[in-house]
C-alpha cells in the first residue's frame, strides 16, 4: 500500500524489489559441469538449429578444451548480442531441440536425458567476459563511408555492430529516451534486468557505434534525408511499437492498456502511476504468448488482488513457453482457456467493468498448424474486471510509410526486403527485424542485423 506524505502518494520498494535483477545465471563450475555431458558432435546439429549463427558447437568445444577466451569470441564476433540471447532464446524449440545428448528414441521421443543446458553456457561465457575484462573484438582500419542505422533494438544494435567491426562509422538514431528497443522496453527485469542490458550495450557502443537518443527520424522521409545527408546506407530496424487492440477507441477507455504501453511503464519511469492503477485490483489479460505471460506476472508482483489469463485457445496451445506457464500458475494467476474475447464492459465513465467472453471448441488446424478455436453458440458471458490488458500482437505505426515513402511496404506496413540481403527496393536502405519479419524472436532480429551489415559492405564496395 501507499505511504501518504504532505499529500503525495509514495509507494514503498516492495514491488520495486521484485523486478531489480533476473535469477543468477551458472558459475564457472555449473557451466564446466555441464559442456562436459557434450557430446562433441562431428555435425552439430545444434549449430544448424540457431537463428544467429553463434555456432554453439563451436563454442561449446572450445570451452571444453579449456579454451575459455576463444569459446568467449566465437560468440562474441558471431553474435554481439550472445549475452541477450543466452537469457531470452527460446533455447527448448532451437539449439537445445536438436542437442544429440537427448537421446531421442522412438520409446522416448521427448529423449531419455534433458539437452546440453546450451543458452545458459553461452550466457555464462559473456558474464566472463565482463567479469574478467576480456574484450574479444578488434576493429578494422576506419572506412569513409557513413552508416545510419535507424532503431536501436536488437536488430539495429547487431547490424551496427557488425558494419563497427569493418571499420564504418555508425550512428544508430532512437527515438526513445534510452537505447535497447525492445530489450528495455518490452521486457521484465526479472526477466532480463538493466545491468545486463547495459552491458552487452556498452560491447556496441565500445566498437565505436555512437547511439543517438531522443532522435526519432520520423518527419516525412527521413530515411532518404539521411542519404542525402550523407550517410552511405540506411537500415531500418523501427521495429512495431503500435499494440493490437479489438477497441478503435481503446485510448478512450479507462483501466484498457495495450501491453505495450502497460509494460514500457514499468520501465521508463511511470512504475508508481501503473502501481496504482493495478494495486488490488482485479486484472484481465487478454494472449497467451511470452508478453501475456510477462504482463499477468508483473501485474501480479506489483499487488492486483485477482490476475486472470484469457487465451482461446488450450493450455497446450499456447505460444508462451512451458516454464512461463508454470511461473505464472506458481504466482497465482487464473488460467481462462477455450474463451474468447468479444468485446469490453464499461461503465458511463468509459471506465473498465469487465470482459465478455464467448466460449469455443478446437476445430480443424489451421495455418499455423494449431487447431483452429470455434465459438460455441450462445455461450456468452461476463468477466467482472477492473483493468484490461490487451497481448494480442503488435503492428506498424500507422503513419511508419512516410518516413521512407519511397519504399516498398505490404499491406500492413511491414517494409519489404530481398531476404537474401535486407535490401529494399530504394538504393541504400535495408531493413529487418520485426519492421520486415512481423513479431518475432531476438535471435532472428540479431540475424538479420548481421546479413543486411554483410549486404551494405558489399553494396559500398560496388
């Protein structure tokens, strides 16, 4: 609860505590344990399995060997975001899928043992780096050509990186207040806390990147002014800042947040404002992928009396992963499966009442693969709410085409690529990340930072 003081409502460091720092990661001894169960493998299929290509074989070997620094810069050159990706990679459904040490049997196709703990080892080898102040990276001769790189995510601080490494002068512009993107904005602390972050930042920015804040290049056609400012190349990694939302007029609607909004307030200064909103109240969460799951948890940690997940479809259909899943039942949140949302309860103030819901039956797969969700007819009925948050997905701001009015974007303002390179159709400017792909990993916004950085080389070279 609040402390009143001479009128100002301050919250005490009890819900603050729950978000500083994610779980410790391995020590030397608990990673030197576990390469040791490697297998060694002559074609590792862990290392096809990785979006980014940090070669976890490699690496893995190398630190077996007793080659610690040189385990260390293969994933470093490889992925200058290694660190990142060892806490937040999906490791279960990528590399670790594919580690032989499962022993996957037509018997046992789930493996008679658990995988080589794959994200965890790479994370530890980053944390040593730092711990021991090994600088793995050397940078080639200074280049002429200036490089802008638009959005300072994932995405844009990997292509920054790799075009710093071959010498170019780089200028990442971001348009918020800090740099990280999504990595500060879109997740959890506890989860991946600002230490971390700042870390694995400070690896690109000690390549020579300079990162410039509060510079959003969103004037009409700000990517081609930036050519004819005279930078080389442009790449685009805006990434999609604008939330999914059933209401046109959500922003009118008292207690609706997206979980955009709801969980960069965690982050940039507004904890105290979405503590009060939140604190004892009754809490709907409309998803069921790893930012619903991040939204019911946090809402959760900072005092909502009842925390509910609304998902349409079932528990073993949800995107979220399995341990998320678990955490989340662990901190008491109320699982609605097989319901869907229909529309919102509110009262003459426009404030949140609750949710109507109408229930469904799985159908037919569809074009994900997972079986489609049927409404079941007159099923409908009230959730009692006080606050709504909406993690249905993320789209293009709505205006994102006329900053680059000359480049070719689809049907829902995703810019359009050659896959092979990032290059879009205007001489100069790639792009890639979620701005190209949709929602999707970190690891795969790290690759295509990395292949658009190899596609400007050459395109400055010719």
């Amino acid at each position: 609860m609040p402390v009143t003081y001479k009128g100002w409502r301050i919250w005490t460091v009890k819900y603050e505590d729950n978000f500083k720092t994610m779980p410790k990661g391995f020590g030397y001894a608990q990673a030197t344990a576990e390469v040791n169960r490697c297998l060694l493998c002559h074609d590792a299929p862990c290392s096809k399995e990785c979006p980014a290509d940090t070669k976890p074989a490699e690496f893995i070997r190398k630190f077996r060997l007793k080659n610690v620094t040189g385990a260390i810069r293969t994933i470093k050159e490889n992925n200058i975001l290694g660190g990142a990706c060892g806490v937040l990679c999906p490791t279960n459904r990528l590399c670790e899928k594919a580690c032989s040490a499962k022993f996957v049997s037509d018997d046992k196709p789930e493996g008679a043992d658990r995988p080589i703990q794959i994200g965890k080892i790479q994370r530890f080898l980053v944390e040593y780096a730092w711990q021991t102040g090994f600088i793995p990276i050397e940078k080639k001769d200074e280049k002429t050509e200036k490089i802008a790189v638009v959005g300072s995510g994932p995405g844009g601080l990997s292509c920054a990186a790799e075009l710093a490494k071959n010498g170019y002068p780089v200028t990442i512009f971001e348009s918020r207040p800090e740099p990280g993107g999504v990595l500060r904005y879109g997740v959890i602390s506890s989860r991946f806390d600002m230490d971390f972050l700042e870390r694995e930042i400070n690896d690109v920015t000690a390549l020579g990147v300079d990162i410039q804040c509060n510079s959003p290049i969103d004037k009409k056609a700000g990517a081609e002014k930036l050519l004819d400012d005279g930078y080389s190349a442009v790449f685009m990694a805006t990434g999609l800042w604008a939330a999914a939302s059933l209401k046109n007029n959500k922003n009118e609607i008292f207690g609706l947040y997206s979980s955009v909004d709801y969980l960069s307030a965690l982050r940039d200064g507004r904890f105290n404002e979405m503590v009060e909103n939140i604190e004892d109240k009754t809490v709907a969460v409309i998803g069921g992928g790893s930012v619903a799951m991040d939204c019911i948890q946090t809402a959760s940690k900072i005092g909502a009396k009842d925390v509910y997940l609304v998902y349409r479809r079932s528990y073993a259909q949800m995107p979220a992963e399995p341990e998320e899943r678990i955490e989340a039942m662990e901190d008491g949140v109320h699982f609605i499966l097989l319901n869907q949302l229909t529309d919102y309860v509110v009262n003459k103030d426009n404030q949140i009442e609750g949710v109507k819901l109408v229930r469904t039956r799985l159908g037919d797969s569809d074009e994900s693969g997972r079986r489609k969700p049927e409404i079941i007819s007159d099923s409908e009925w009230v959730l009692d709410a006080d606050v709504v948050i909406e993690a249905i997905g993320n789209t293009a701001l709505e205006n994102s085409p006329e900053w680059y009015p000359s480049v070719t974007v689809d049907e829902k303002n995703l810019i359009k690529v050659a896959p092979e390179t990032g290059k879009t159709n205007v001489d100069g400017i790639f792009a890639g990340g979620d701005a190209v792909r949709g929602p999707a990993l970190v690891v795969q916004a790290v690759q295509d930072g990395k292949t658009a950085a190899r596609a400007i080389v050459e395109y400055l070279k010719n």
